[in-house]
C-alpha cells in the first residue's frame, strides 16, 4: 500500500511488460508530465537464470532525445513492478551526450522476487528526497510506529520523507505516547529522536533471581507478598522479593469510590 501511494505522488510512468514473444516493444516518455524530452522504448524482459527466490532479467532499451537540447549527462532508475504496484526489482541506467534527435541502444539487467508487470522510469528529481534518523525511547526496546505503521522496537533507524510524521510509542506497563515529527526540506541525515514513555501504570517487584514483575502490589504481610499480574492475585515468600517500587497513583474520585454498604 505504501509502494503505491509513493507511484502516485511522484506521477509516475508505468506500461505492461510484453508477455508475450508476439507483443511489440513498448515505450515511456520521460518526464510523465509537460513536454517530454526523453522516449524509452523497452524490449520484452527476457529471464535468463535464477538464485533462489530471484530471478535475473534482461531488457533492450533505446533511448531517444526529443528535445532540441543536448543531454550530456541524465541517471534514471528503472523500478520493477508486479501486478499489484508492489516493486520486486529495481534496475540503473544512464543518457550521455545524446543530441537533439539522436538515439542510443543499450541493455540493463536486474534481479526480481516476483513476476514482472509493470516499469516506472524516475530521474534523481522525481524520487522524494528521504531523511535517516534514530528513534530511541526511555526506557529502550519501546514498539514503535512511523505513520501508524509498525517499524520494530527503539532504537531503531527509520527514513521518513520531507514533510509531517507521527511517531507512536508502547511498552507493556508503560503509558503510551505520540510525538509529532517533522522534516524541513533544509534536514539532513543522522539526526535522533528520544521520547520518554509515560509513567509505568504498575508497581515494579524485583525478585532475588532477577526476574522483574510488573503488576498492582495487593499486599504485604509478614512472610507473604500478594501481587496482581494481569487480573490474578500471586503469592510470593517474602524472602524472594529484592526490591518493590511502588507508583503513586491518583486517588480515587468520589464518582469510583464504591457505595457505602447500608446500615444494620
């Protein structure tokens, strides 16, 4: 889904593949809008071995100049399609010295995890320019999502383009959290992030072996600690437990308090 929202804002150029020996070449002008200066008139790919999942392709491709200007030097990259937009495969080529009418032949390969279906021709310019951050959380190991979408655990290294993010932060008994993220068209790469997690929503109980509970501490007697761990009550002997730390919590409202229990 992703891939596809990408296709659409930078406009790009996408034909089918010849499937068949039988099809004709097929040809893209470059750029996808206003006067073209460029023609690419691509031959049917042609698989020619594999490595495993991937396949490797080769295509003939014949540039063609139809401005007025000479093209010294141009970089385009070839992004290969399935049938659902998802890119399975990406391939370079360049235009140099190519006059006003002139046409050069070349061939460019690629390798593919999938079945090809369609090719989308961008220059430098056309692919929006990303930002790589670090993204870390207090405390660490955090989930965390770009845009609603899940990335991994903090610290993580994400890109994100130029414009309006939202990071999305949880940790099991930590209250969750958003932070609005936004890149300048001036930002550049290798900058950091850290967020701190909201207050832990349990009490901590450190054990003597080393495992760390997080629950609701219910109570203490003399050689008995009660803990509440996802909605069940569980003993422990006193002399297990190395540490506890509690949470200050808000008291109760009047409107949670329970109901006086009626007079005899």
């Amino acid at each position: 889904m992703l891939t596809r929202k990408l296709f659409a804002s930078i406009l790009f150029v996408a034909f089918s593949i010849a499937s068949s020996a039988a099809e004709p070449a097929q040809a893209v002008t470059w750029p996808s809008s206003g006067t073209p200066i460029l023609r690419f008139t691509f031959s049917k790919f042609r698989g020619i071995g594999s490595m495993g999942t991937e396949r490797t392709f080769v295509t003939d491709v014949l540039a063609e100049n139809l401005s007025a200007k000479l093209i010294s030097t141009q970089k385009f990259s070839v992004y290969v399609l399935d049938k659902k937009l998802v890119r399975i495969g990406e391939a370079w080529m360049q235009v140099d010295n190519l006059g006003p009418g002139q046409s050069a032949k070349f061939q460019i390969s690629f390798n593919a995890s999938g079945a090809p279906a369609t090719v989308a021709v961008l220059s430098a310019s056309d692919i929006p320019r990303k930002v790589s951050l670090t993204v870390n959380s207090v405390p660490q190991s955090a989930d965390l999502k770009v845009d609603g979408v899940d990335v991994g655990a903090t610290p993580k290294l994400i890109s994100v383009g130029i414009g309006k993010h939202q990071l999305g932060f949880s940790k099991e008994g930590f209250n969750s959290g958003t932070f609005p993220l936004e890149i300048g068209p001036d930002d550049v790469s290798g900058g950091s992030v850290s967020y701190e997690l909201g207050a832990a929503r349990y009490d901590t109980i450190v054990l003597r072996d080393g495992s760390v509970l997080n629950g609701d501490l219910d109570s203490i007697s003399g050689m008995d600690v009660v803990v509440r761990i996802g909605g069940s009550l569980q003993h422990f002997n006193r002399n297990q437990i190395k540490q506890i730390v509690l949470v200050e919590r808000e008291p109760p409202s009047q409107d949670q308090l329970p109901p006086p229990e009626p007079k005899p």
